[in-house]
C-alpha cells in the first residue's frame, strides 16, 4: 500500500521507542494534559448549559413566553385580544391576568409583595404554577371568597399556613378629609406554591382575578393578556409579529426581555469559562512545542540521512507535523471522549462524592439547584475539539520548520 513518505516517517516515530525516555515522557504528558482540558471543558460547559436549562425552565414556569398589556397599566379589550392571539401559529395557550403591588401582613410580620389575579382554570395554559403546589390548588381560588395562595418563602416570612388570615394593604386607598387611607382586605391562605425560584418564592401572591378586579379597582380591565407558545426560544419572533399585527397599540415583551441581564450574565460566564479553561490547551500546545524540538535535535542526524537521500525540506516539514498531529489528535480524542462520559455521569459522580465525604456540596437550604444538571450540546463538544486539534497542528510548525532547516553537512560533522 503505498503512504507518502512523510506520514510513513511520522508514524515510525510516534511508534517507535525514543533513546531519549525524557522525550517519551514528556510526549505523554503533553497527550494527558490535551485530553484532561478537553474533558475540563466539555464537563464545565456542559454543566453550564444544565444550569441555564434548569433556571429557564423553573423562571418560564412562572412566568409567560409573551405578554401584551396596555400602555396605562389596563387592558380593556383583552376578550378581542385572547380570540385574535388563540389563532396565530405556535400560540398554544393565552391567559389575562391583572399584576400589582400590595403589602400583606399577619400580626407584626409584614412583607411586600407582588399580586397576581389570575383566572384558575386558565392559568393551567399559560405557567406551570398549578404543578408547583406545595398544598392546596389553584382551583381553591374562588371569585368573591378572596382567598390567596402564596410562595413558600413568603408563607414563611410572615409566618402563615393553609387556613390563615392574612391583611392586605394596597395604596390605592380611599380618599378622606383626613387624607388618603390604604385600603385593606382579608385573605384565607388556601395553597402555598414552591417555584424554586426566589423572586417569585418569596414575593409573590395569586388571587383570583375578580377578586383583583374589585380590589384594584379595575372594573372589567386587565393588566394584559400572557402567551404559552410550543417553543420558548421562538419567543423574540412571536412578539415582533404581535407588533406587526396589532400596529403597536400594545406593549408586548418576550421573556428574554424580561430576564435580558440573567441571560447575560451566564452567557458571559460560560464565555469566561471557555476562554479561561482553555488556557489548558494552551499549556498542553506549548508542551507539543517542546516536545517536537526535542525530537529535532534528538534526530538531527536521521533529518540530515534523509535530506542526503532527496527528501526535501517540505517533506522533512510533513514528517514532524504526522508525529504532533497524532499527540494532538489522541489526546483530543480521548479527551472528548472522557468529557462525554463525565458530563452524562457528573450528578452521579457528585452524589458518589457525597455519599463517600459525609457532604452536601450544594445544600438546598443555600441553593435552589442542589444538584449538578448537565446538558451535552454537539455545538459544544464540537467546537471544543476542533479548536484544541487546529491548535495542536499550528504548534507542530514552528518545530517542524526548524527541522526543514537542518543542514545535512552541520548535523553529520560528529556523526
């Protein structure tokens, strides 16, 4: 079979057994550090991706994908509003709501809070908060009965449970000769919800949305109409199409728009970690670098026979490029592959850990992820390993063109 000679070359190298044992060790060291930041990476951005799929999914289950609402604050023909939105593709739930500030209390606990007046049977639609109770259902949310259902950090906060009364306080209150007085209406606690998220757990209380009606003085307005679409991330183009079609007369926002800094903040952070791990590879680059100079002046006088016998200095190139392609290419390759197993087995692992150390490395009285969620994207793993190969062959140049120049007569003059 015939190969080029200076992949025939370049393999008899890499497989050959080096005089120089310091040179094979160093080649081995440079194939485990390639693969260990491979894996490094792989795994940390894995994890990354489980994060931000976690934390989208329980913020989304509280909140819409799309929300049109009034420019004042109301919404009156919102009835029109559902009927048009029902209709238009990828739109599978709508939903009005009425949202605002309030204060409830119980005794001397006080805490503020933001109120939601939704319609029980629809909210199903729209938000994952009925599969999120702790006790009660939303269902227990009757109209004119004003019961409330609130987050379980704030049920703990002013120290309340199914059952109990709590006073609300909202500041659009009756106008007197002695001035304005906050208006005040009693709840019964009827159900407790656990999001997982702590804006929404510790802040957060739903009524019934005639109840709202009444007590913000609303008449039969809303404060908007949310959206359930079959695909979140299809969100920005849903809402620019709303605007198109409703000619701008509502405010309408995606949840991107909503949680634009969060989102940010971990794209930047896995950014950061990519560049930062993947000094790494950089390290591991620099080692083909030594090692392949190495291998140079360990060679000197094979480069010098091979030159006499016609080789030409491209082909003296080509065969120290096969011998650091292949460190790169294995170490990448094992690498790539370790990364994978550790990224689908990383919440097992920890547990393991766990279980071996007595240890909770993210307790869940600190953490509302307490656990290791990991996401394989193909774009990642990708982009991970052709990164690290390409620059693994631009480290084999510099030696490599080193070699080219070895003069035949220089390296044979103490042969």
């Amino acid at each position: 079979m015939f190969r080029p000679l200076p992949l025939f070359v370049g393999l008899r190298y890499f497989r050959a057994k080096r005089r120089n044992q310091f040179i094979s060790f160093i080649s081995f060291m440079s194939m485990v550090a390639i693969a260990i930041g491979v894996m490094a990476l792989i795994t940390v951005l894995s994890v990354m991706n489980g994060f931000q799929n976690e934390l989208r999914t329980r913020i989304l289950s509280m909140v819409s994908d799309v929300t049109i609402s009034g420019y004042s604050g109301r919404l009156h023909d919102w009835q029109r509003v559902m009927q048009k939105v029902r209709g238009m593709p990828h739109v599978t739930g709508a939903a009005p709501y009425i949202e605002d500030q309030a204060m409830l209390a119980n005794g001397a606990n006080m805490s503020g809070t933001v109120v939601r007046g939704i319609v029980p049977e629809e909210e199903s639609a729209v938000s994952g908060v009925g599969r999120k109770m702790v006790s009660g259902s939303l269902s227990d949310l009757k109209p004119g009965k004003y019961n409330i259902i609130l987050g379980k950090d704030l049920a703990y906060s002013l120290g309340v449970g199914p059952g109990d009364k709590v006073i609300m306080l909202i500041s659009r209150g009756n106008v007197t000769p002695a001035g304005i007085i906050p208006r005040l209406r009693r709840f019964t606690v009827v159900g407790i919800f656990y999001a997982g998220v702590y804006q929404y757990d510790s802040a957060l209380a739903l009524i019934d949305l005639k109840d709202a009606q009444t007590l913000y003085g609303m008449g039969s307005a809303v404060t908007g109409v949310r959206l359930k679409l079959d695909n979140n991330l299809l969100a920005p183009d849903v809402a620019r199409r709303l605007v198109a079609t409703f000619h701008g007369n509502y405010y309408i926002s995606d949840w991107t728009q909503q949680n634009a800094n969060l989102w940010k903040a971990i794209a930047m952070e896995k950014t950061v970690m990519f560049v930062i791990l993947s000094l790494i590879e950089l390290v591991a680059a620099i080692s083909i670098v030594i090692v392949l100079v190495m291998a140079v002046t360990d060679k000197q006088s094979d480069i010098a026979i091979l030159r006499t016998l016609g080789v030409t200095p491209k082909g003296i190139m080509g065969i120290f490029i096969v011998q650091g392609t292949l460190i790169g290419f294995l170490g990448t390759l094992l690498g790539m592959v370790l990364g994978i197993l550790l990224a689908h087995n990383v919440n097992n692992i920890v547990e393991f850990l766990q279980r071996i150390f007595h240890t909770q490395f993210l307790p869940a009285s600190v953490y509302y992820i307490n656990n290791l969620p990991s996401d394989i994207y193909v774009s990642d793993v990708l982009k991970v390993t052709i990164a690290t190969f390409l620059l693994t062959v631009l480290a084999t140049l510099y030696p490599a063109w080193r070699a080219a120049r070895t003069q035949p007569a220089e390296a044979l003059r103490y042969e």
